[in-house]
C-alpha cells in the first residue's frame, strides 16, 4: 500500500483528525472524487475487452441487513435488474429490532428463486454476518460480492465486474457514488472495498472478513493486495459506477472515522512482511435460522 507524504511527516494524532476535518468539510471527497474520475477514464481507455463468456459464472450477493425495512425492496430491485441473471442473493438478518423484519424478509425471498433470506440468532455486527451467509448459501458459487441494503446497484454492476477479471483469479474493487439519502444529488465518487467482486479462489486464499464491528472490509483489501504480490491472483479496478450508496447517520461510513482511520493504520503496519499462510484468516460465524417462506 502506498504512504502518503502526510502519512511519513505527520504524526497520526495529528494527520487523523486533520482528515477527518477536510472530509467534514468536503475538500477530501472532492480530491478523492476527481482522482477516481481520472483514473477512471485510464482504466477505461487500457481495457481491452477479451469477449468472455462470463454466463456461467455464479455470484453470490449478500447483503448484510439490519433495520433497513424500507429501504431493502429498492435495494431487492436493483439486484433483480441485473444484466449478469447468474447469481443468488443472500440476505443475512443480523438480528433486527424493527417490528415486522420477519415477515418482511419473507417478502422478499418470495420475489424470484435465486433469493434467500436468513437470520442470525443475536447482533453480531455486520461483518460475522457476512461471513455466516457462507453456510446458508449454495455451495456452486464461483465469486461473491456484497451489498448493503440501504444501497442501490447499477444494472452493470456484476458483468462489469466479470469483465475487468477477464477470467483471472482475484478480485475487482468497484466505482462506488455517495448520494444523498433521498438519491437527490450525488456527493462523491470513490474506489470501494466491500462490494468488491472476488474469484472463489481468492476470496478462500484470504479466509473473509475479520470479526470486527468497522472497516473490515478494508482489512480485506489489504490482505488481498499483498496476496495478489505472488502472481496467483489480482487486484483491479472497475472504471463503471457499479452501487449508488446512501449518505445518512446510520452509515457506517460516518461512524467511528477517527477510530477506524487509527485502526486501519495500525493493521497495515502488523501486516507488512507476514507470510501467506499469516494472511489468511479463519471467519467467525454466528448461529442462524431460515427464513425463506
């Protein structure tokens, strides 16, 4: 992972809470945003399309739920609307306190076959229920990729993603939009972590997600690249909006910066020069029970 000139000079107690500030005020998003657009149109004008038949390919979607009622349906849509049909989605209820969760994500395993609905025993954060949506899920899948239900996916999102790997082992890191709550106007753009797309194989050579309650998704990542530095597998970037993602209080994205930024920090430190074998980490799951109607 590249460190920034900030990162060499700047003491972490002070270069975090200076980040965060430039984010709050929207010169960090907007840099970032600019950044992403230009390599963007690199990315696009190096692709070379190889013409795969990427059909037989089976992702496996899932979606970490938890109070998202009113949102989940728009989020169902999206995946419905997919130009890549060769998918199952799972959603994993992590234990919801809204009244009617239930019957609600009975509603929408009912809409088309390739959906599945559980639900985890008691709250355990949303990485461990990602991690648990591997043992209800069919065991033909080939890639997985994630989605949160509060967002919404472009109907590219999975073959754009296919196409980048281009048959290869590894993994796809999307362009992700930051929209207001309402999807009024969009805020950003950016490079993701977890509705990355990954090759069956590399997803396993990483184990999954760390049992933690925040950026998780970006300790993958950082695995990932050091992994993909033996050749076995890759690392790349998608060039088309793949999710647009909601900006609101509950996010994850607003929760926790200092501490995240701080802890993100910390991990890339400890994992520099570990061997392969180290970067594998075994996922913790948790107890769940059907709910499909």
């Amino acid at each position: 992972m590249r460190v920034s000139l900030l990162q060499n000079i700047t003491p972490s107690f002070i270069r975090v809470p200076l980040a965060i500030l430039f984010r709050k005020l929207g010169l960090s998003t907007a840099v970032q945003s600019a950044l992403c657009i230009s390599e963007c149109r690199k990315i696009a004008r190096d692709f070379k399309s190889h013409g795969l038949d990427n059909s037989k390919s089976k992702v496996l979607i899932i979606c970490a739920h938890y109070n998202h009622l009113d949102w989940l349906p728009g989020c169902v849509d999206s995946v419905l609307a997919q130009s890549h049909t060769n998918f199952q989605l799972l959603i994993v209820d992590d234990c919801s306190s809204a009244e009617g969760s239930r019957e609600a994500l009975k509603a929408q395993a009912s809409r088309d076959p390739r959906i599945k609905a559980i639900v985890l025993e008691k709250n355990s954060g949303a990485y461990v229920a990602r991690s648990t949506a591997f043992e209800a899920a069919d065991s033909d899948w080939t890639h997985v990729t994630f989605i949160d239900p509060d967002d919404e996916a472009y109907p590219c999102w999975l073959e754009h993603s296919l196409d980048i790997l281009k048959g290869r082992e590894g993994s796809v890191r999307p362009v992700l939009e930051r929209w207001k709550e309402d999807f009024s106007k969009m805020k950003s753009m950016y490079f993701g972590y977890c509705q990355s797309l990954h090759s069956r194989l590399a997803f396993e050579r990483a184990g999954g997600f760390l049992p933690v309650r925040v950026s998780g998704d970006v300790e993958l990542i950082l695995r990932l690249d050091l992994l993909s530095k033996d050749g076995t597998t890759v690392l790349k970037k998608s060039f088309k909006p793949a999710q647009k993602m909601r900006l609101h209080n509950a996010s994850a994205s607003q929760m926790a910066l200092n501490e995240r930024k701080l802890w993100i920090e910390n991990r890339s430190r400890e994992l520099k020069g570990v061997s392969s074998d180290e970067l594998h980490e075994t996922p913790m799951t948790s107890a769940w029970r059907d709910c499909n109607p």
